[in-house]
C-alpha cells in the first residue's frame, strides 16, 4: 500500500509555501504565473491545494517555488518547530 499522507497532509511544505507568499504580497494566480517561468505550469487552484495540504509537491515543483519565492529548498523541508 502506497503512503501518500504524513499527520493528515500530503506535503510539508504547503503553509511554508503560504507563509513565502504572503510574505511578499503575492496572490496564488501570480505564483502561479511566476512557476511557469522556472519551467513548472500550476494553475492557480493547484497553488490553493498546495498551500492547504490537499495536493502532493513533487521535488522539481519544490525547488521552482524555493525560487520563486527567493527562499532556501530547506526552508520548505525543514521538520516543524516544536
């Protein structure tokens, strides 16, 4: 059986990902747009599953928004502060 889940999420970085955005004002369509350029095409609602733990981030996807969003990939993967 294949795990797609960890503590009910299918990513970690989703609310890192949420957080980078706001962070610099940016809406998801824009994002969305901004991905398109490092070569990764999701619309906005994709953005919107990200964010909210709904969707799955793949490692390519994970370093065009560590681009985009001018942060560190480990920023993104890093275990939550306890």
């Amino acid at each position: 059986m294949k795990k797609f889940e960890f503590n009910g999420q299918k990513n970690i970085c989703g609310e890192r990902i949420r957080m980078a955005r706001l962070a610099k004002r940016m809406s998801q369509a824009t994002l969305a747009i901004k991905m398109q350029t490092e070569g990764v095409v999701l619309e906005q609602d994709a953005i919107s599953r990200v964010e909210s733990g709904d969707r799955l981030v793949t490692d390519y996807e994970a370093r065009a928004f560590a681009a985009v969003l001018n942060i560190p990939i480990e920023v993104l993967l890093k275990p939550d502060e306890e």
